[in-house]
C-alpha cells in the first residue's frame, strides 16, 4: 500500500470523508464515510500525520473528475480519465507555452491567448503558493532543452509573489505576468541550446542576447500587442537604474521592469545548466538582498520565499536531512518534511517538523543531493487535487 499525505484543503468540516484515512504506518484511524465535525480534532490528527491509500485517492478523484463532466456537459458516454493533480497540470505549462510562443501568429488574438494562460498560471499558483515555489526551487531533473519555457513560467511565478507583496492591483500584475511569459520569445531555442554547452556564449549567441529585449518588444506588437506597460516592461528587463544594462543603457528604468529584471535574475541563478551550477536558494537571495541594498524588492523576496524557500533541501539540528514544504510567518524557520533519519538514512516515510523548535531547527543546507533524483513531490505533499481549468 503506497499513502500520501492527506493536504488540510482535502478535508472539509460537515461533510463525510471520501476515502479511509490512515496513520504512516497503515493504521486505520478514520474510516471512509465518517462525518467530520470537530475542528480541533482534525488538526490534531493533521499535525500528526493523515494518510490516504493511493488507490483510494486516485480513484475518489475520477469519480470527481466524472462528475464534473456530466455536470458540465451531460454526455454519460463521454470518456473519463483520471483527475489532474496540481503537479501535472504545472507540468503541462512548459509544453503550453512551448505551443503558444514558438508561432505565435498562427492562430487570431495574440494578446488573448497570453492573456488566458497568464490566468491559468494565476489559478495554478493560488491552488497552493508552496507547491509553486517548490517547483521552481527543485528542478533536479530539469530538461536543457526546455530551459527557456520552464525559465519563464517560474520567473512568472516569482513576480506574482513580488508584485502581491508590494500591493500592486491585479491587473498591474496581470501585465507583469504576461511580460515575464514573453520577456525571451526571440531567444527561447538558444536559451536551450546555451544552457546544455559546456563554454561560455559565442559572439554569435552573444548578439542575439544584447538584442533580445529589442525583438522581443518588436514581435509583440508585429501579434498585436499595444499595451505600452507589457512592452516597456519587456524591452527594459535588462536595464539598470545606474546606465549599465541594455539594449540601450537607459537610466529611466520602470519598476514593472525592475521587478521583471530580479525575478528573472533570482531564477535564474538557482536554475541547473551545464556551465553554471546553480546557487543555493538562500545564497541567491542573499545576493538579490546585497544588490539591491535592502530595498522593498529584495525586502518583498525574502518575505514571500523565506530563507530557506519550499524545495531547499536542509540539514536539520536533530542530524535528519529534510526537504522544506512550507513557509512560515518566520523567514528562518518554515516547516520540514525529513527524508532520512538522524544518522542520514533514507526512511519510507516522511515526517514534518516545525523548524522553529530547536531541536529541529536548520543547521545549514545539504551537500549530498543523490537522494532527490527520484523524490516525487506526492511525497511530501500528497495527491493534491486542484480546481483549475484546462490550460487554453
């Protein structure tokens, strides 16, 4: 029996549970149809540790997923398959945007189409913050090839945590999505292409680099973009205040384009290429935080990913390694799921621990990442279902 860990958001107070629900040993603890109405107890036995067969769940999820359908469509006969879990539907996001940048005036409406997956990204992160910042934070087995797309979705996923932060209304950040999606359509092959060599940019590849902002904005408008705030945004993100950036040097830099600039830089630098093995999350924050003197943006960095952000592999005080899987009001101390036990042996099962106690408290980052070449995130987070539309 393979169990996953039963998410807060699966269960609900007044109604019957769907499923049998066990401790990390298979225990039965609450049996399938149990009404559940006592809040305190549930988390209780949330902070414990509530499990769900794997089977249960994914079937319980078809069933979901079937009924959405005949709601939706009234066809009995239509064919029903699993229910994405939130994980495939980011997933899916490499190969959408793969689809909607690499011709983008084949089809009419442009601007809408960027606009639609700009909102499905939006949906997706608010399902659960943590999960997002995980998948930018983990990317062990990242794809060379896709480098590019995947770079672009997170840095995305970063500026709707700054820009929240900083307050900003919904469609400002709206435009700043849309911008972080199309920053590098010009470069988005050679982005692939750089990040899988082992020597540094040719003068040819360089060229192409210095010119992309340029071409970008250029390509945008040629598919209808006339939105002056998307495009500044875009042809700027490489621009400093001080004149040392490009394609022009320009010291009168927008702060759309500012926070562009450090969500693209922060990811980045934690993202795996050939040539650049990529930083640890809390040394790249550091250095956003050193740049930018502790201004409001780095400030907002820090606040939303934390220190030691969801998907920063951790050594803890009591010797066990551990995975973060949820931020805290404390930057320095968010919630750990261990995957080894104190003398660093791999265990089955994962057990999570307040990191703001000291005996669980993080010591430092670790060394030896082997153990998280085959580490699916059901793991740590369970089977998390999500209520997000197909991506257009």
């Amino acid at each position: 029996m393979k169990l996953l860990r039963l998410p807060r958001a699966q269960v609900r107070l007044g109604q019957t549970l769907p499923w049998n629900v066990r401790d990390e040993a298979g225990t039965l603890l609450l049996s399938k149809g149990h009404l559940v109405v006592d809040e305190k107890l549930l988390n209780e036995l949330l902070e414990r540790g509530a499990f769900v067969d794997e089977v249960e769940a994914r079937a319980v999820a078809a069933e979901v997923a079937a009924a959405k359908l005949l709601i939706s469509s009234g066809d009995p006969a239509k064919s029903v398959g699993k229910d994405p879990s939130l994980f495939e539907f980011w997933d899916n996001t490499t190969e959408t945007l793969k689809a909607l940048l690499a011709h983008p005036g084949s089809e009419p409406d442009f601007p809408g189409r960027v606009q639609a997956f700009a909102q499905h990204l939006v949906q997706l992160f608010d399902s659960n913050p943590d999960i997002a910042i995980y998948r930018a934070v983990r990317q062990d087995n990242a794809q060379n090839f896709y480098y590019g797309y995947t770079h672009a979705v997170l840095t995305a996923m970063t500026c709707i945590l700054i820009s929240r932060h900083l307050g900003w209304p919904q469609t400002a950040t709206m435009t700043l999505v849309k911008a972080a999606l199309t920053m590098n359509m010009t470069i988005f092959e050679l982005q692939g292409q750089m990040a899988a060599q082992d020597h540094p940019p040719r003068d040819k590849q360089r060229a192409a680099l210095l010119a992309h902002p340029t071409q970008a904005r250029e390509l945008l408008e040629k598919n209808g973009v006339n939105d002056a705030a998307w495009l500044d945004a875009v042809v700027q993100h490489h621009e400093h205040a001080d004149g040392t950036g490009y394609p022009t040097g320009c010291t009168e830099v927008g702060e759309m384009a500012s926070v562009l600039r450090a969500a693209d830089v922060l990811m980045a630098k934690i993202a795996p290429r050939t040539l650049h093995p990529c930083l640890a999350p809390k040394e790249a924050i550091t250095q956003l935080y050193r740049d930018d003197k502790g201004g409001p943006l780095s400030a907002a960095v820090v606040k939303e990913l934390g220190v030691y952000p969801p998907g920063d592999f951790v050594k803890l005080a009591s010797g066990e390694l551990g995975i973060v899987v949820e931020r805290t009001a404390n930057a320095r101390a968010p919630i750990v799921a261990s995957i080894t036990d104190c003398a660093g042996k791999p265990v089955p099962k994962t057990v999570r621990h307040d990191t703001a106690q000291a005996a669980y408290a993080i010591v430092g980052a670790a060394s030896d990442k082997t153990l998280l070449k085959r580490l699916a995130p059901e793991r740590l987070y369970g089977f998390a279902s999500a209520s997000v539309a197909p991506a257009p």
